[in-house]
C-alpha cells in the first residue's frame, strides 16, 4: 500500500507519512530483498529525481534512513556513478552524506556485513565516489558542494566514519576494520585514526584490545602505523622532550610485545633515535643478551654491510650500544662470543671506512667494559674523532657512570597520557636585547641597498625621509622580519632585512656569537615568512639568507632545517625551499659560483675596475640572461651546470671510443686554461676541511632523513608527492657532486644513494611499461625520472671503475636494459639527453671492463 501511495507521488505532507511506515519495512528482516529493493529504486526515481531539493531536512533524513545496511548504500553509490544529470547527482550525495553522518546508519553497514562494511568504508569506494563527484561538480553552485569539499578530505571523511568504527569495536574487536582505516590513510596521516582512539582511557583500552587479537602476519602493519603516530604526534623528530618520550613510553608499555624481533625491526626501519631509547626502556634486562647477539649477527653479516644503507647500519649500532648500556654485564659475555668476533672481523676488513670505523667503535665499547679486558683495543685519532661525534649524537646520557640517566628516568608507572596538541612548528622566540661585542662591524651603506637607476632623490614628489635604517645587528634584522603589518613601514623593512641579509650574515660571522645565538630564531622566521607584499625576487632573497646562514654556522644550522624540514607545518614551496638552500650552500662551500648567490652579498673585489661594467647595469644582464633561458626554479643553474659538466665528460669518453685509433694532432690552449683556471678558483674559494665535512654534515644527515621516511617511494604528502621527492633526490645529487673527487667518505655516500635510488625507480617504473608513461601523460614520474637520471650521472663520472662493476655490475646492466626502452619513448629532450648519457657511461664502464 505505502509503496503505491509513492508511486502515485504524494505530496509533502503525504511522503512523510509514506516514509514512516516504509521505515519499518526496511529494518524488518523477515521481508524480502527484493521488495527493500523495490521500495529503494522507486524513492530514487520518483522522490530524488523530482522533488528532493524541496524536501524538508527531517525528510532527507528519514528517506536516508531507507537506504541502511550494505545493500542500500551499495545501490545509491551506483545511482550516483549512472546520473547523468548533475542537478540529480547532487541530490543523490547529499543523501549519501546524510546517511553517513547518522550512526544508526552506518551501524548498519557493520552489522550487515564486515566485509562489505570494510571494502566500502575503508577500501575508498565511497571516498573514491565522493572525490569523483566533487571534482564533477566543483563549479556547479550547489549546497552540496560546500559538504562535498569538506567530506573529500581525509580529515574530514575520517571524522564521520571512526566514531562509529570504535564503537563497534568496541563490541566485535575485528582487527579487519581497524587495518582498512588505517591502509585508508598514508602513514603520515594515521594520526587521523589514533586521535579517535586516544580520546579517552575507554577508546584508548579498545585499541589495545583489537591488537590482542591481530594474527602474526597483521602485527607488524599495526606496529609501523602506531610508531609512525608516535613519532608524528609527539615530536620524536624534533630537539629531545623528555615529557613526550614519557608518553610514547606509557602508551608503548600497554601492549603486549610478544616478539621482541619482529618489533625490533620496525623500530629501527625508522632511524628515530629517541624511539630507539624508549624500546631500550621497554625490554627487560632478561631479553637482551639474546637480542643483541641475534642484531650483532645481522649487522655483521657480509651481505648487511654491503647491501645496506650505511644510515642505517648506524642506526643498528645505535640501538646495540643502548643495549649494552641498559644491562652492562652483556659487555663481558658478548667480549668472548665467536659472533662477536666474526662480526669486528667482517667490519674492519670493508673497504668503506663509515663501516671500519663502527666496527672499531663497537670492538672498543666492549671490550674497554668487559672484565677480562678493560681497555681500548683501536686508538687512533681519525677513530677517537667518529667516537666522539657518534656518543654526541647518542646523547651526553651515555657519558655518565649511571649509564643511560634519560632512559631509566621515564616513569615506570603506566598512565593513560593527556592529549595535549604538540605543535610542530616552532615559535620564534622574542629577540632579547644584546649587548654588541665589537665595534669594529662593516656597516651597509647606501648604495648596496639602491639601485642608482631607480632613485628618487631627483624626484620631489617622493620623501624617503622615513624610510628606515639599515640594521647593524642579527636582532634588529629579525625585528625587521617580523615587523607587523600595521606598521606603515613594514614593506620596507622587509625590503631593506632581505637586501641587508645576506652580507649581514656573511660579517658578522667573523665578529661575536651574535649567528650562534641568532641561527635557529633566524631559520624559522625565514623560512617561515610569506610574501604578503608580493615582493619580486622574495623566495630568491630567502634561499640567499638561509644560504649565508648555512656557511656561516653550517652545523647548527643543518640540525635546525632538517629539524624544521620534518617537523615544521610548512607548505610545499617554503620545503623545497629548504632543499635548494642546502645544495646551493654546498656548492658555494666547495668553491663554485653560483650567480644568483654571489650577487646577493657584498665581498672584496679583486677584479680590475676597466674589466667590468657598473655593477648595477651588470645585473641587468644576468637578470636578462636568466628570462632568457628560462630558469623558473632557483637551483637550476646549478643542476644546468652539473648536467653539463656530466655530458660534456660523457661525450668526450665515447668519442675516444667511437675513434680509438684517431690521433690528436691539436689541442686548443685556451680550453686548457679554460678548465685549469676553473678547478684553480674552486680551490681557492672552497672552504678549509670542506672534504671532511661535506658527507657527515651535509649528505648523511639528508640521507637519514629520507630513509627515516620509511618509504621506498619517498615522500606521502598527496598529489604533490613526486615534486618533493625529485627535488630531494636532486639535492642529494648536487651535495654527491660536490664530495667529488676528494672527500674520505665518497664511496660511502655513493652506496648510501645507491640504496635510495634503486627501491625508488623499482617503486615507480616497475609497475608499467615505458610506452605506458608516454602513452597516460605520467608527469609524476617524468619529474622522478628526470631525477634519477640526474643522480646516475653524478655516480658515474664521480666513482671509480672497479668500484662499480665490483659492488653494482648487476644494477648498472638492468638500469640500461630500462633506459633502453625509456629513451625510445620519452619526448622531452632534457630527459632524453641524460638518459643517453646514462646509457654511454654505462656502456663505457663494460666496455674498459
């Protein structure tokens, strides 16, 4: 009867009637699908279509409550995939959204069916649905549009759903949904799902109820979901907080770790070292003699020491001195192990001197707190250096007689830990006033500051009475960064603060500690600081400041940007400008000059006056210069350079080859002064102990980083993922290049960028065929393949022969049976060229094998 009365389509007043006694018919079990069926297609054609928009909200709601369970749901997500009209398709997600945000509703999915509930809810078939609509739609002017923008995003989505999910495991504890929720979100989004659980002791219990009843084979997803959370919420990346490491402690103690291994390892795929010491704390003393000869083993073994990212087998060591030192008397037992031994022995016989020297250090550590022995065995100096930096990164703690104090200080009683929003970006602390050092301080004058073409002195219509004074200090410099909008001169300051910065940076590095003091306060404004005036040239300006900061203070200031880096709320743009600060002042540290750095800041000229133009007119050039040839991103040049450099030694090695019976009969002299006068200016402008310091200072910290990632693929932060990641692979090879040819350390840092740059072109190009990347438009991987082949040129012409085929013969023969079919497909010629290079590097290096 009800179901005629709908068909003959009632008025208003008349299908509220109708709707209450379909109500029960749909929630009755005893009636036939078929007729639920019936009922739901005749609401969609005959209500939705005709008159939904003049239903009342206490309408839409009960019309919702017709469609619950899978099957409803199911039908309405395929009525709004089959709409053809867009007036109909947003009438149909609005019901959708109504469904979901009533919990009567979605209860009803779970109790139907969990499989269905979680291929629907977590497997992205109704976020996949509600993103295609809203993208359809987004320029419809519609009431659901605004609902659609807000539900699309993952917050927003997970906010309606996980309620009711930890409601019902509350009530069936499956672990099925919990891993779909969080295989829904990336790891640095699991936050969104760990929130709902953490809101009180009562949700918090549940979750730690549904581990209890995850299999082995589900755990280890479980693990690396919580311990990224931890990480994230609680600042593990950030300066140590003994009060979050107390949290992370409390809520790791209440599960139970049955596999001690299986965790273990996952701690460590982190590469958090404050993760690290809260797992020490975890196990007890009587599971660590065996964990540490199973990790003594691994880090041992030939094929971990050459197969591993050196980052890595640091981490491990790390974790096996903290082992040592939570139960002291491991030392003497493990002083006398065969494992033990055969694992020193495989260390010190490496050719890589990372590897050596933590082999040395460990050997050292054990048997200088063993009983037998008591003493040092490895006393060098170059050994006591990396001992020394290694236990300051550690932590003072592991100086002390009482052997990891932070550690044993956390509190052992476990207490539910408040959720107090941690936030990741650090404030810029008030600049205190301090008293100058010295007097004697290069003060910037006028004319560095304008541009002779552009005064206004002539013009009596503009004062520049108020224009304000340059700052002579770090703190007023700062003060003129932050200057509010509200003051009359803050576009000035502003002005004068990034002109000035640069030169400013570079003096007072030579005068007082006022950079020391300054450096961190100074990082974050300026990476932090927006172009509210539209300035021109404002990111070049603030990759120049940074720049001088970096090689004024390089190792503070690389702590604190890589601090920044990870933890700091900071947009796409403000990231990458990170990224190119750090090659660029590499670049200058080695010796190169890069025009837009060297431009940026006042030096000693020695050049003759008559063979130069006035300066002001000289920029005009290079400004000119660099429109023409396009150069949209700031380290560019740079990578231009670079690639040309790579090329150009490629071109020259197969011409040898092409014609290895040709005969020099000439070479032009003016090339050879050329490249001689090139490598003599490098010498003279690079830094004293630049070698030692490129790899530990500027290309390892980069490289824990991105491993500490945990992800083959590089960087998860959405659509804009593959611009990140090719920008930090790019990085990483122009800071490789610079180590060239002298650093200690070269092999190393070329095995630690193997072990990146493999898993990342598997990651990618493993999963289609070359034809497929032209054939689909894949801009993304275009951006990761510009990079890769970028980071395989560097390793060619910087690393030795032997070395290669050696350690990589069987990598280098499958990366050129790729390209092979790369370079046939791809169009763009830049990419085109570097493969090329690639494939003749390759082919030279088999050729004189």
């Amino acid at each position: 009867m009800s179901l005629e009365r709908l068909r003959q389509q009632p008025t208003l007043k008349e299908l509220n009637e109708v709707l209450d006694e379909l109500l029960p018919i749909i929630s009755d079990s005893a009636v036939k699908e078929s007729v639920k069926l019936d009922i739901r297609s005749t609401l969609i054609t005959v209500t939705v279509r005709q008159i939904y928009p003049d239903l009342s909200n206490l309408a839409k709601r009960k019309l919702a409550g017709i469609f619950q369970g899978a099957v409803g749901i199911k039908l309405l997500i395929s009525s709004i995939q089959h709409a053809e009209a867009l007036e109909i398709k947003c009438s149909l997600c609005d019901l959708l959204i109504i469904f979901l945000h009533n919990e009567s509703s979605l209860e009803s999915i779970f109790e139907s069916n969990i499989r269905q509930a979680r291929s629907l809810l977590f497997g992205s078939t109704v976020f996949n649905v509600l993103n295609e609509t809203y993208q359809e739609v987004r320029q419809y002017k519609h009431t659901v549009t605004g609902k659609l923008q807000e539900i699309t995003t993952l917050k927003g989505y997970t906010s309606v759903v996980l309620p009711t999910l930890v409601a019902n495991l509350k009530k069936e504890r499956n672990p099925q949904l919990l891993l779909a929720a969080l295989q829904l979100c990336s790891t640095n989004e699991s936050q969104l799902v760990f929130d709902h659980f953490f809101q009180s002791p009562e949700p918090f219990g549940t979750l730690v109820s549904t581990y209890n009843t995850f299999t082995p084979v589900q755990k280890p997803a479980f693990i690396k979901a919580l311990l990224g959370y931890c990480i994230s919420r609680y600042s593990l990346r950030a300066p140590q907080n003994l009060d979050n490491l107390q949290k992370v402690y409390s809520i790791l103690s209440q599960f139970p770790w049955d596999s001690w291994s299986s965790f273990c390892i996952t701690v460590l795929d982190y590469q958090n070292l404050p993760l690290l010491k809260v797992y020490v704390k975890l196990i007890n003393k009587y599971q660590v003699s065996d964990l540490l000869k199973s990790l003594v083993q691994i880090w041992g073994s030939p094929t971990f020491i050459n197969k591993t990212p050196l980052t890595l087998q640091k981490h491990y060591l790390h974790l096996i001195v903290l082992l040592l030192s939570h139960d002291p008397a491991t030392n003497t037992e493990i002083s006398s192990d065969h494992t033990f031994l055969t694992t020193i022995t495989n260390r010190i016989d490496s050719t890589s001197l990372s590897v050596r020297a933590q082999g040395m250090l460990l050997a050292n550590l054990v048997l200088q707190n063993s009983d037998s022995q008591n003493k040092k065995v490895f006393i060098m100096k170059e050994q006591d250096d990396y001992e020394s930096t290694f236990f300051k990164d550690l932590g003072e703690e592991l100086k002390d007689s009482e052997a990891l104090d932070l550690v044993t200080s956390l509190v052992s009683d476990v207490c539910f830990p408040p959720l107090q929003t941690v936030s990741r970006v650090e404030k810029v602390t008030e600049v205190t006033n301090m008293t100058p050092q010295n007097s004697n301080l290069y003060i910037v004058t006028d004319d560095e500051l304008s541009d002779p073409e552009d005064s206004d002195d002539d013009d009596p219509s503009v004062s520049r009475k108020d224009y304000p004074t340059r700052p002579v200090y770090i703190k007023e410099l700062l003060q003129y960064l932050l200057a509010d909008e509200k003051d009359p001169k803050a576009f000035d300051k502003l002005e004068v603060a990034l002109k000035v910065a640069p030169t400013l940076i570079r003096q007072k590095s030579h005068f007082g500690d006022e950079i020391k003091h300054f450096t961190n306060e100074l990082l974050a404004t300026l990476v932090g600081l927006s172009n509210r005036f539209e300035m021109e040239n404002f990111d070049q300006q603030r990759i120049n400041s940074i720049i001088s900061i970096i090689v004024s203070n390089s190792e503070h200031a690389i702590k604190e940007l890589l601090n920044l880096f990870l933890t700091g709320d900071y947009s796409l743009q403000q990231r990458l400008i990170i990224l190119t600060s750090f090659s660029l002042a590499a670049r200058e540290l080695k010796g190169h000059q890069d025009e837009n750095v060297i431009r940026s800041f006042n030096k000693v000229k020695t050049e003759f006056a008559s063979s130069l133009l006035p300066k002001h007119i000289h920029d005009q050039f290079i400004e000119l210069e660099h429109k023409q040839n396009g150069l949209l991103t700031f380290d560019q040049h740079a990578v231009q350079q670079l690639e040309d450099d790579c090329l150009n030694s490629t071109v020259e090695s197969a011409e040898k080859n092409l014609m290895p019976h040709g005969k020099v009969l000439r070479v032009s002299r003016g090339l050879e002064l050329k490249k001689a006068q090139k490598s003599l200016q490098l010498s003279k402008s690079r830094q004293k102990k630049f070698f030692k310091l490129i790899g530990p200072k500027f290309f390892f910290p980069l490289a824990t980083t991105w491993h500490a990632l945990n992800s083959q693929s590089g960087f998860k932060i959405g659509r804009y993922s593959p611009i990140l990641t090719s920008h930090f692979i790019r990085t990483l090879s122009l800071i490789l290049d610079t180590a060239y040819p002298s650093a200690p350390d070269l092999l190393d840092m070329i095995q630690e960028m193997v072990s990146i740059l493999i898993p990342l072109k598997d990651s990618y190009f493993d999963q289609f065929s070359a034809a497929e990347l032209v054939d689909k438009g894949m801009n993304d991987e275009l951006l990761i393949l510009d990079s890769l082949v970028l980071s395989f040129l560097v390793i060619l012409q910087n690393t030795n022969q032997e070395f290669l085929l050696q350690n990589y013969g069987q990598e280098l023969s499958q990366i050129s049976d790729w390209l092979q079919s790369i370079l046939e497909t791809v169009i763009d010629d830049g990419i085109r060229r570097k493969c090329a290079g690639v494939l003749v590097s390759i082919n030279n290096l088999f050729g004189n094998a």
